[in-house]
C-alpha cells in the first residue's frame, strides 16, 4: 500500500489542466517555429492595418516596417516559448506534489498568457491595430479563448484542496 494519501480531486485537475494549457502552448510555439511564414503574415497584416476600414484617424498607428513587424513575431514566439517551459515545469511539480511551487509555477506561467493574449492580441491587436476591422487577419476570438482557457484554470489552481493548504502563492 502506498504512503502517500490519494490526490484530491482539485489536485488533480489542477495538474491536468495545467498540463492541457502547457501541451497547447508548446504546440503554438512549435509550429511558430516551424512553420514561421504563416503567422508571421498574420502579425505584419495586423499591425500594417492593411485590411481595417482604412480611416485616417487611426491609419498612424500602422507600422509598417517589416524589421519592426518580424521583430513583434519574434518576440511573442519567444515569450511563447517560456510561458510553455514554465507551464511544463507547473505541471512536473503538480506531479511531484509540491503544490505550493507548482501553484506559484502555474501562476506565472498563466499570468504570461494572460498577458500575451489578453493585453497583446486582444488589447493592442484588437483595439489598437483595429484587428476587430480585418474580415481576414482577425484573431480575436482565438485570443478570447486562449485567454479564457488560462483564466478558468489559473482560478482552479487557486482553489484549496484541503484545510492544510497554504493561501500565498
């Protein structure tokens, strides 16, 4: 029989949805990597603006060098990259149930998408860029649900699994 008491419930979703929002991360990563051209368009459509309503109150906030634009691609795939290492490092203290790292871990790393989807693609994206505008380059509603995905389970990671539990993260 083993020593260790059985993982609550909430324990376990915790670690496994950390672990869903880890896989899905990785795999946008990769193929950003791998496949660079295909957003790499996507992030220059945007923030070019050559797809919104074209009105001159907000065509100024177009930026159209390609160095600036590939550099913007470059960057999110980076910080892509690292919410996806942290998350996976989340998920291996979930596993080895050291609750307390694994909770501030998985903190940090839904935080990253958070911010990446939240005030990136959905603030400065949607609003800023007026990607809302764009019939074809418009990612707000994958954005949406990347950052919903990481909110529903930042607050089941916060969630107390027992009276033992500690509160700070």
């Amino acid at each position: 029989m083993s020593s260790t008491p059985p993982r609550p419930a909430l324990h376990l979703a915790a670690t496994l949805l950390t672990a869903a929002v880890a896989l899905y991360i990785a795999l946008v990563a990769f193929g950003n990597i791998t496949d660079f051209g295909t957003n790499q368009q996507f992030v220059r459509h945007v923030l070019a603006m050559d797809t919104t309503f074209k009105d001159d109150d907000l065509m100024w906030r177009a930026v159209t060098s390609k160095g600036l634009q590939d550099a913007a691609y470059v960057a999110i795939i980076v910080w892509e990259t690292l919410a996806a290492l942290v998350l996976i490092y989340g998920t291996w203290l979930w596993f080895r149930r050291d609750d307390h790292r694994a909770r501030r871990f998985s903190t940090y790393g839904l935080l990253m998408l958070m911010l990446l989807f939240g005030a990136g693609f959905i603030a400065i994206g949607g609003e800023w860029f007026s990607m809302w505008q764009s019939g074809d380059w418009n990612g707000l509603d994958a954005a949406t649900r990347v950052f919903l995905f990481s909110g529903v389970v930042l607050i089941v990671n916060h969630l107390p699994f027992g009276p033992a539990q500690r509160a700070d993260v």
